[in-house]
C-alpha cells in the first residue's frame, strides 16, 4: 500500500500542478502581481492538502508569531521538495533567488518572471553574488520575504551541517532579521525517492536572529539554533507511534543525542 499511495501521490501531484498551472492562467497573467500570488499559494495548500488525503502525510507548522512584520529572511533547512512549497503561504510576497536556467522553461519560466524573482548564473559567482545584493535590495525595499536555504542543496535528516557563507553575506549586506526554518521532512518526502511515508511533518518558524551582529556571531546562532531544533523534531519522529524509516544520517544523529534505534 506504500508503493501505491506514493505513486498516486506522485501522479496527482503533478497533474494537479499542470491542470493548476493551466486554468489559473488568465486569472494569474492579468491580475496584479500582489493578488497574482494567489495562485501559487492555493497550489501549495492544495498540494499539502493531497499529501495528507493520499499519502498519509499531515503538515503542521508552527511559530507564525515569530514572523516580523515587513522585509526579513527566511532560512528553512533544505531536506526535500516538500520544503520548497510548504512555507510561502505564510508570507506576503515572498522572493526567491533561483538559477537562471529556470526562467527559460516555457510557462513555468512566465510564472516565475510574473513574480519578479531573482535569477543567478551561478557559473560567476564573484560577480553574481555582488548582482545578487544590488538586485535584492531593490525588491526588498517593498517588504518581501527572501526565502534563502542556507546550506544550498538538499541534504538528508541529521547530516552533518554545511551552511554556506552565502546567506552570511547576505543578511550584513541587507541589514534585516533572519527567521531560522527548523523541520526532518526529508524523513516523510526524501529527496531522489519517490516514496512518501505517512506521519506528521513538524516544523517551525524559530525566533528572529536580529540584523547588526557579525558574520561569524550570526553564523554561529543560525547553526546552533535551527540546529538544535532539527534535533529535536528528530527526536519525536523517532518515538512518535510509527515512526517513519530512518536513513543512516539520521540514526547516527540519534545516537549522538543518546537515543537508541531499533
């Protein structure tokens, strides 16, 4: 039955985007930008909403209260696609920076330019990053919410850290809060598989790192403290009532923090 579910997940999911992505056009193409996100936002929902029905797999966010008013970053642990939809709904008008290659993919790349994201060539990275920051700043300026992953591709539950000092550069050349993203759904929706296992996702927007502290000092609370919390979640998904299957990074973790695995 896992098999089963996992692929008609897998195949409504996509239909699902498609179908979306077609009948919301005109809606999305004429309608002002700012009203325009509903769009993506309903798909997301849709497409948790589907996770649970079919697969098994709840979502439950918390902290919301934690999210600053106006312009900050938002640094979510990066283990799974579920991790690219599940949290732009909370924010206004958020803003992502994504390889260029994305742009040139017929409507989808229309969709993307629509909301006036942020497209790098991450061949020049010197050069980049400097456009990176002025184009940033620029949108910015009317108070959206740049969604950053912090160690840039996806990495399985309980791997070792590997921030990047990217965001680093970013959050002093900003100047603005940074909301750290705790959360193990790799656990749920791992990333190269097509298998998604039943539970509860749990994740949480952790309090704000404040803007003004240096590099070193911010980089130092961002690890520690969405780190700290990954280990926790961690921790209730190995004693929750059934628990999902647990890939080596994970059971070492475990370990680790002196929690034996069966």
């Amino acid at each position: 039955m896992l098999q089963i579910r996992s692929l008609a997940f897998n195949f409504v999911f996509y239909v699902s985007l498609v179908v979306q992505m077609i009948l919301w056009t005109p809606y999305y193409f004429l309608s002002p930008r700012h009203r325009a996100w509903f769009v993506p936002k309903f798909w997301a929902r849709t497409s948790l909403w589907l996770q649970e029905k079919i697969a098994g797999t709840k979502s439950e966010i918390s902290g919301m209260e934690n999210l600053p008013e106006g312009s900050f970053i938002l640094a979510p642990k990066h283990q799974s696609f579920w991790d690219a939809i599940a949290f732009f709904p909370y924010l206004r008008d958020p803003l992502y920076i994504l390889k260029r290659e994305l742009m040139w993919i017929p409507f989808f790349g229309w969709y993307i330019a629509k909301m006036k994201m942020i497209p790098v060539n991450r061949g020049k990275r010197s050069a980049a990053l400097k456009a990176v920051v002025v184009a940033t700043r620029k949108e910015m300026q009317h108070d959206r919410q740049l969604i950053i992953y912090p160690e840039g591709t996806r990495r399985a539950p309980g791997d070792e850290p590997a921030y990047k000092w990217g965001i680093a550069e970013l959050y002093a050349a900003l100047n603005m809060p940074v909301v750290p993203v705790a959360h193990v759904a790799g656990l749920y929706w791992p990333r190269r598989k097509f298998l998604r296992f039943p539970g509860t996702i749990k994740a949480r927007f952790l309090p704000p790192i404040p803007a003004g502290l240096s590099r070193e000092e911010f980089m130092s609370r961002l690890v520690a403290e969405t780190e700290a919390a990954c280990d926790q979640f961690l921790i209730e998904a190995a004693r929750s009532d059934n628990p999902p299957p647990m890939p080596p990074t994970a059971v070492k973790r475990l370990r680790e923090l002196g929690i034996e695995v069966g």
